[in-house]
C-alpha cells in the first residue's frame, strides 16, 4: 500500500499502562485528538495498541487508510518488558521521579519505542525508506500548532539524504557518567520524536535489544528511554545525528542537511 506523495512512514503506540486515568487532561479521549489531529494530514502512520483501543481506533482508520495497525498487544508481549522481568536482579525505580507516572509499566513502554520501530520495518505496509517516531500525543507540546503540523507534512513528502542517518532531538549535553542516569531523567535526548532510514534504525534495534541487560544489570533501575540512550551514546554503541531542541515545537525541527 502506497501514498505516492509520502516518503515517510510514522510510527506510534497507545499501550494500556495504567489502572487509572492519573490525569483527567491526559485520558484516552484527550489523546486522541491529539492523535488526530496528525492523522488529518493525511501522512503514512503505524500504529501499535493494546486491545482497550482496538474498537476505537477500527473507526479511525476504517475512514483513514493512512492509518494502519500493525500490532494489537500489550505491554507484557513486548521484548524489552521480557527481559526486564526475566532479570535475576530486582529493579529499583529512579529516586526522582512521579510516583505515579514513572511506573514500570511506563519504562518498559518507553524504551519500546524502537522496537515498535523494528517491527514496523519489517511490515512496512507503506514501502518507505525512512520511518519516523512520533509520540502519540505528540502535539500536545505545540505552541504554534498550524505550522507544527504543516512541517510535520512537509517532512513526510520529503526526499532524504542517501547516507545512513538516524536524527535525534535533544536538549542536554553528552552524558559523561552513567551514575547520572540512575536517579534523574537525562535530557540528551527529548525522546517523542526523532527520524532516519530504515538500515539505521534497524542497527539502533538490534545495539538496543542486545544490551538491554547489560545496563540494567550495571545501574539496577528500571529508568527512562532517554537516558538508556545516552548510555548506548556514552558506551560509543550508537551514534545520531543530534540537534538542540526542547519539548516544544523545536522538537521536530530535523537539520536541513538530511533533505534533498
């Protein structure tokens, strides 16, 4: 299935991760229209659920064929969870965090974004070269919605460079101490957003699954996507391309040098 417009696929997920709604402007519903409000671009996206959402979502993308499901699952199927839970050493939770948000659940969810990646690659029901990560709410941090969103179209009908690259937003220096990345989130990376092709993305899965166990085996938390990246960076497993940014609209804003 092809849009010929679109070069990009993007790739996102609602995954059930808590009992309860922990914040009533953060529910399912206030997500979705989020969400929708990227569907309405009319841009190629993957997206990964649990089975809570399946119905909802079916009406969606039964009216938006740019929307495709690629998985119904749950945050225990994922590959990241199993090994988690299969570590001999008991994880401890970062020290500083929301007690109610930073939940394991949660961590596993985040550090599963390249695999949702992977494997959306591997289906790649659109035929793209590059694929890009989008968190499902994404924007939620836009403060000049309109030409976020006209960007975000923009980069999905570009060409991009024939080089390898994997393109990172992030908002803090190189980390140079993994005791850092224990306790506190470390922003080298903003984690909701980043792109590349699809060879790099796959190496970036393949560095991410295989040493999974060796940082939790070494830090024994359980913390956040990002800083599990910075490590991967730190440990010279995995090399992006990286811009500054925050978690607002300079979260998109790709370096020019990667479009044709």
């Amino acid at each position: 299935m092809e849009n010929n417009n679109n070069n990009v696929t993007f790739v996102t997920a609602y995954l059930k991760t808590y009992e309860y709604d922990y914040d009533e402007t953060k529910s399912f519903e206030k997500r979705l229209e989020l969400f929708m409000k990227i569907v309405e671009l009319n841009i190629n996206i993957c997206l990964f659920i649990s089975p809570e959402y399946k119905d909802a979502i079916d009406l969606i993308s039964n009216k938006h064929k740019n929307l495709i499901v690629i998985e119904v699952l749950s945050i225990e199927d994922l590959e990241f969870t199993k090994i988690g839970n299969r570590n001999s050493n008991p994880l401890s939770p970062p020290e500083r965090r929301n007690n109610v948000k930073d939940s394991s659940n949660y961590m596993f969810l985040m550090n599963s974004k390249i695999e949702f990646i992977k494997k959306t690659i591997n289906a790649n029901p659109f035929n793209n070269d590059y694929f890009c990560w989008f968190d499902f709410s994404l924007p939620y941090i836009f403060k000049n919605m309109e030409s976020s969103l006209t960007k975000l179209k923009k980069y999905s009908e570009s060409n991009f460079t024939s080089e390898p690259f994997i393109s990172m937003p992030g908002c803090w220096n190189k980390c140079s101490n993994v005791d850092v990345l224990k306790d506190f989130i470390y922003w080298r990376f903003c984690g909701g957003f980043f792109i590349g092709d699809k060879n790099s993305l796959l190496s970036f899965y393949d560095v991410s699954i295989y040493y999974f166990e060796e940082f939790l085996n070494l830090t024994k938390k359980l913390v956040w996507e990002v800083n599990y990246w910075a490590w991967l960076e730190l440990m010279g497993y995995v090399s992006f391309t990286w811009y500054l940014a925050d978690h607002n609209d300079t979260i998109i804003n790709i370096p020019i040098d990667f479009m044709l």
